[in-house]
C-alpha cells in the first residue's frame, strides 16, 4: 500500500506544482477513492491524499454526479 500512496502523493504534488487544472483534481480524487475501495489505500491514506489535493467545496456533490448521475437534491426533488 505504502508505495501506491507514495505514487499518487508524488503525481498530486507535481500536478500542483505545475497549476494542474480543477478538472486534474476530480480526476485524482476518483483514483484515490478507487485505490481506497480496492484496498489499496488506508483510511488515514486518503485523508492525507485529499488534504493535499485541496478539493473544491462542492467536490462531493460532483463525485455524486459521477456516481450516481445526480446530486442529493435531485434525490430530494424525486422524493417530493
């Protein structure tokens, strides 16, 4: 595991040294959550990796959409 992170730490911080773009960052997002659920990463693992990616606020309403291809309001507006 330790040298999955280390390779994933090390892409995210020459990303962010060289202005990588919000886009590059869900991107790295969705390979960290995918590493997590395989288990390559730890818990602890992933909270480190999303500190250093400095994820928009409203990154967890996009990883909904990518998900599920929707957001919770729509799951609200569906309910209603």
């Amino acid at each position: 595991m330790k040298a999955y992170f280390e390779d994933l730490k090390e892409t995210i911080e020459r990303g962010r040294a060289n202005d990588m773009p919000r886009e590059a960052h869900l991107v790295l997002h969705g390979q960290v959550l995918y590493a997590a659920v395989r288990g390559d990463l730890t818990k602890e693992e992933v909270d480190r990796l999303e500190a250093l990616l400095n994820l928009p606020d409203d990154s967890f309403r996009l990883e909904e959409f990518a998900l599920f291809g929707h957001d919770d309001e729509y799951q609200r507006d569906f309910a209603a």
